[in-house]
C-alpha cells in the first residue's frame, strides 16, 4: 500500500509543478531548471527523490534511507508521472485520433 500512496502523492506533486497555473509566474522557462519543470518524466524523478527523502514526516509511506531505495524511488516517480503526463490532461483522459 505504500508504494500506491507514494505513487499517487509523487504524480501529483509532479502535475502540480509542471503544469499547475499557480506556478506560471515563478516557473522558469529556459535554461537547464526550465527543462526540468517542463519535462514531467524529470520533475517524477526529482520529486521520487524528495518524497523520499521526506518520508520520515509522514505516516503514508516508510523506507529505509539507503541510497539504493532512494534511486529506485525516484526511477518509480519518474515512471508513474509519465504514465499519468501522458494519459490524463485537463480534460480527463486523452484520447489521440491520429
């Protein structure tokens, strides 16, 4: 159960800061930073890392903090907030009709 909650939790906060309009003015644009916010394969694996390295303040999900498990985490986040970045949009799910 806790890789779904930290799936979830990491797609989210992916989606949030590559396309959240709340972030439009902050956001970078250009530069090796702007490619990171716009890519939402990259943000997934950052923000894989950061969960897990904050897991401690919270009781959703628990891992050691091996160096190890925080790659595989962030090879996790990386993979599930592209499924979703190429899945879902604003509208629901996306349906292509080439």
């Amino acid at each position: 159960m806790s890789l779904i909650y930290f799936s979830l939790v990491c797609a989210g906060l992916t989606q949030i800061l590559v396309y959240g309009k709340i972030f439009n003015k902050i956001r970078p644009t250009q530069g090796w930073f702007g490619e990171l916010l716009s890519c939402p394969m990259c943000t997934g694996f950052w923000s894989g890392i950061f969960l897990w390295a904050s897991n401690n303040y919270t009781e959703l999900f628990t891992f050691d903090y091996s160096l190890v498990t925080g790659l595989f985490l962030g090879c996790l986040g990386s993979l599930v907030s592209y499924i979703f970045a190429v899945t879902f949009d604003d509208d629901g799910i996306k349906i292509d009709n080439n």
